[in-house]
C-alpha cells in the first residue's frame, strides 16, 4: 500500500520533535528535528521536493513511510535526534564516518588513588573524562607525557601502603610510591588535580602552584625534594614552550573547519586553552551531499559534544551554523548554564587562525585522497572505472587539468596540472598570466590558456594533425618545436616559457576541467571547432554536485560516492585549484610591490630596471639595508632612504 507522505506531513503536530523517514523495508533513511514539526516536515514535499539533485529530492524519493516523536522543547529534539543518528545511521545524514566509539582519559577521583587510564564508555558516574580523541595513539601519546609529568601511579595493584619494596617506575620518579605508604593520600590527590589541571589546559596555575612548592622546600632545607620540584617546573615550562601561543588573551575556545569532497567532509578542531594550542583532532564525517557548510558543521557539533565532556565558552567555525541558537541552547545546558558562543570571526588573529584550521582540514582530506590512491591496484582501478564512466578510448593515463584564479578580473591567471598514472607530475605543470581577456571572464581565460596550450604542442607537427588553424600557426608551431630547448626556465613574469617543451609536446588521455557545462563549453568551442582537437576527451567537474559532464551529453554523470575515480578526478581538480591560487597570490603580491616602488620618489623605469637586475627579486630590494641599496647602480644613500621607507 503507497501511502501519501504529503498528507501525513500535513496531519503533524505544531510541537518541537523529531521526525524519521522510513524505506519500504522500514529502516530509518533520514533522521531531523525540528521545533514545528508540521512545518518543516511538509517543506521535504515543497519546490525543493521536485529539484533532481537536492536532498529533499532523495528522501522524498526513497521514503514510503514517516513518523515523529513530540518533545517538550527544540533541545530535547536535538538531544533525542543524536541518539538516533548514533543508533541508525540512516544514509541522508550527516554523521561521523567510523562506526566505533572514541577514546577518552579517565581519572576515577572516587578511587582512593586514583589512576589515570584509557576508556571508551563515558558514564554518568562521577569520574572525570577528558576528550574524545580521534585515535588510540594520540590518547596514548598524551598518557604517555602526563605520566612523565606527574608521578602518579600507573599499576592495578591494591594500595596497603605496606609493599615491601617499590616497583621501578618509584626509582625513576614516575610515581610517588603509595603502594610502600611512601606519599600521603592528600599529596597523591594534589599531584591527580595537577594531571586534570594540564589537561584542562592551566599550565601556568600548576606552574605556579609547583615554584612554590619548591621554593618551600629549599626553605626548609630539602634540596632533593626541590630539586625533584625544580625537574617538573623545568619539563612542564618546556611542553608549555612547545604549545603554541595562538591568542594574546588566556581564551578557551574550540576552533572547527571542514574540507568537503562529495558525500564526505574532514572536520578539523583545534583546541585553545589559555590562549595555548593545546591539542588538535580529526574526524571523518559521511552523508555530507546535498547539505550546506552550516548544516554539515551542526551535525559534527551536534555528534562531537555530545559525548565531550568539555564545551568551552567560544567555539569558532568558517560559517553560521544551522540551527545555531537551537544547538547554543543545548551546548549551554551541556555547560550546566554557563554561556556558550558560537562565532564566525571576521577579522584579526582569530580569523588567521581558522584559516590555518581550515588548511589543515584541506591537507587532511587530501593525504586521506592520496593514501586511497597509493596502492597501485586502486590507481589501476580509478583509470579503468573513469575509462568505463566517461566512455573513454582508452586509459586516461596522462590528465591535465586547468583552472583559472583572479581577483574582481584583476591579475588574472590559469593553472595547469598533469596527473599522470594516478600520480602528480609536477615537472609537467604549468602557469599561465591571462593576456588578451579584461575582467573576471572565466570562459574567455580557459579558450586563452587551451589555445596557447594546444597551438604550441608540436608534438603532432602540423596542422595537418589539427594543432594549427592556418598556415602560418603551423610554421609558427613547427619553428617553435624545433628551436625549443628540452627543459625551459622561468621568465621574469614567474611562468613557464610557452614553447614545445616536455610538458606540452606530451598530448593527453583526458583534458578536465574545474567548472560546470558553461566553462565544458567554452572550451569545446577552441578544441573541437577553432583547433580540431576531436581526438582528445574532454571533461569538467563541477564542484557543488561534484557532477561530471562531457560535451556530448547533456546530462551529468555522478561517480560512485566513494569510488577511486572520484577521488582521482576531485584531486586533480583541487591541485589545479591550489597551484593557481598560489600563483595569484604571487603575481598579486608582486604587483603590490612593483607599484610601491614606481611610487617612491627619484625611482623612474631607469632606476627600477637597474634595481631589479642588481638585486633579482624585489623581496630581495625589500630585504636589502640602506647601505646595500645605495651602493646599487644610479643610487644615492638619499635614494636608498626613500626606498627602504616606502617598501
């Protein structure tokens, strides 16, 4: 029996609740909350219900039953939509990828000594947890650093405080010796609050609080225990040292960023404490297709503190998050009252920070790229399911990619990588300075860089073989191919000499290119038809669906989610990204430059070529101190003050 979800979803009550889509076999497809849930549930069946592509699309689709759960507010829905997220992990949502439960450290203060160890259940049970950590080793190497820090005891053994003698890890200061009625019960406790003290990230109150202790002993004349207290301030400055000092104010803060490929996202957190990095994790999230930026970083919050048994008062991130005030409400009960904020820097160290956070999440999802890659069945696996996929000639063995990067159509450029075998080729890599195209064209720029690619092969000769439109390009290509040297330097302007070098005489298996159907066509409009370039495949990838499309179809074709031939294509895409935007910001930052010195009073064209060639760079002129400069041809030390102020 169909039934009409549409009519159901109009029956809904108006209460905060969670609403689960079912399939035909009545497994949870799609978990949400919501704080009416008659009216977001009806919104799965709007105009978005009828757009290909979206998820409203997908679930609409695929459901055949629905059902809901009333709560008494939004926050009970937040809370109840996690545990069942955790329990059913329908396929639509965003949730953390590894089915397994994280470590944590815990410290049992109910204990009479109490141990620091390793767990994966937090329980409501009056012990102290810290984490979630993304791996065994990173809990490891942190127990493995506090015990060095702190001489708490290790062992499993029951404490009588009668022992005969003490383990080894007594003689090298790894514990205080409990088990021999060495330590009091209350020094024991202090050492245990110092141990949670670090992880909560107060270095400098146990510093403190350890100075004085050994100001005290010498005090009193006992100069071993000093200087046992002298060795732990010492080793304790000396990881404080190695903690970056990301903030000038004692903040503590989370600071998370995602990297996003198809259905997957990297979530990067870095933790501040004190104004420290204290500690920085990963997680891999699915389901991601189809959700916003602020969507995806709700359902990692959401799925992250649930079980973390610390919310600091500011968590930063790269977007607003969906549902912010919903989810400020449960991280605030989550803190026992105390405010949480949820922030979006603009500006200052903060943002600069989160750019770095936002790096590393990039980084990370690329190594994760490049470790499926690494063995060679799967690369042999990527080219023969992208050969079947786009309905290739043969293996695309060599691929080039382009992009094009500028800022407002200023100081525009393109980029092109080679991946040959599955692999960068990097010595194949190329940049190009746009010439003939004025503002942010980005059709125009890509027929610019193909023309100037494909006219200067040579490797076919002729425009008999379809590399010249007439004659003279022809001639121009043949003179070319034979005066080129076989490795070309670097021009002046930081980009590869066009000419017929190894890069461009090698023709490739499949051209991509990083944009939708409009950039496909651009380019098919300079390859098929001014060049005659039928012979080579041609392809874009588009990054909002990770769609790709070929220019004789008119639909898409989406890759398998998780296949090798994704990952090929979105890292050639990326790096053709990545190569362009650090040769913008080069070409930008030297322009700066450049018109700082043709604004320095006395420096004419004359006297700027003459800088130039005397010290090669104009890092080089920034660098160079007055005496340096006024020695320079056609300088005076008047001159080499007026530079050095201005640049």
């Amino acid at each position: 029996m169909s039934i009409d979800l549409g009519k159901v979803a109009r029956g809904l009550p108006t209460q905060p609740g969670v609403y689960i889509f079912r399939d035909a076999r009545g497994k949870p497809i799609y978990v949400g909350k919501a704080a009416v849930l008659r009216n977001r549930v009806r919104s799965y069946f709007g105009s978005d219900a009828l757009t290909p592509g979206t998820k409203a699309f997908q679930i609409a689709q695929r459901a055949s039953d629905l059902d809901c759960i009333v709560t008494t507010t939004e926050a009970e829905a937040l809370i109840l939509e996690n545990t069942l997220i955790k329990r059913h992990k329908p396929r639509f949502n965003v949730r953390l990828k590894d089915d397994k439960t994280y470590p944590y450290l815990k410290i049992d203060v109910r204990e009479e000594w109490p141990r620091v160890y390793i767990t994966r259940r937090m329980q409501d049970d009056g012990a102290r947890y810290f984490g979630p950590y993304a791996s065994a080793s990173s809990v490891r190497k942190t127990l493995d650093l506090l015990n060095k820090l702190f001489p708490y005891r290790s062992c499993t053994k029951e404490i009588t405080g009668t022992d005969p003698r003490p383990c080894l890890d007594y003689h090298i200061k790894r514990c205080l010796g409990p088990c021999i009625g060495a330590v009091s019960n209350e020094d024991y406790r202090e050492v245990i609050g110092q141990v949670s003290a670090f992880l909560e990230g107060k270095q400098a109150t146990i510093a403190k609080d350890i100075k004085r202790k050994m100001i005290d002993a010498s005090d009193s004349l006992e100069y071993e225990r000093a200087a046992f207290f002298r060795d732990q301030l010492n080793a304790i400055n000396r990881v404080s040292a190695e903690q970056k000092a990301v903030s000038t104010h004692a903040v503590d803060e989370d600071i998370i960023a995602i990297a996003r490929a198809g259905n997957e996202a990297w979530a990067e957190v870095f933790f501040v404490r004190g104004g420290r990095l204290l500690e920085r994790d990963n997680f891999l999230l699915d389901g991601t297709l189809g959700e916003t930026d602020g969507e995806v970083l709700a359902g990692f919050i959401k799925q992250f503190y649930v079980n973390s048994p610390v919310v600091p008062p500011r968590i930063l991130t790269q977007s607003p998050v969906a549902d912010g005030s919903a989810i400020t409400e449960w991280l605030e009960e989550r803190r026992e009252g105390r405010k949480v904020r949820l922030i979006v820097p603009q500006r200052g160290e903060r943002k600069k920070l989160l750019e770095l956070v936002a790096e590393n999440a990039l980084q990370g999802l690329e190594a994760l790229r490049i470790k499926v890659l690494a063995d060679e069945a799967a690369t042999e696996t990527a080219l023969v399911e992208l050969k079947e996929q786009l309905n290739l000639p043969e293996l695309p063995r060599r691929i080039e990619c382009y992009d094009i990067s500028n800022t407002q159509g200023t100081n525009s450029v393109a980029s092109m990588v080679v991946f040959q075998d599955g692999q960068p080729l990097k010595d194949h890599y190329r940049r190009f300075r746009i010439k003939t195209v004025e503002g942010a064209n980005d059709f125009a720029s890509l027929q610019e860089v193909i023309r100037r690619r494909f006219r200067r092969s040579g490797a076919l000769g002729s425009a008999a073989r379809g590399l010249a439109s007439t004659a003279e390009d022809a001639e121009e290509v043949i003179a070319q191919f034979k005066s080129a040297p076989s490795r070309n330097k670097d021009d002046r302007s930081g980009t590869k000499k066009e000419t017929a070098d190894g890069s461009f005489m090698t023709l490739p298996d499949l051209v991509l290119i990083d944009g939708g159907k409009g950039q496909l066509n651009a380019v098919a409009e300079v390859m098929r038809v001014e060049l005659g370039l039928h012979q080579i495949p041609l392809a874009s990838l588009a990054k909002q669906e990770e769609e790709v499309f070929l220019p004789e179809m008119a639909e898409s074709i989406m890759l398998p989610r998780t296949s090798p031939a994704l990952y090929l294509v979105q890292r050639a895409r990326d790096e053709a990204h990545r190569f362009a935007i650090t040769f913008h910001r080069g070409v930008r930052q030297k322009k700066g430059m450049e018109s700082m010195l043709d604004a320095v009073p006395g420096i004419g064209p004359r006297r700027k070529r003459m800088l130039m060639r005397h010290f090669g760079s104009l890092d080089a002129i920034r660098e160079a101190s007055i005496d340096d400069l006024s020695a320079a041809p056609g300088m005076t030390k008047r001159l080499a003050e007026r530079v050095k102020e201005y640049v």
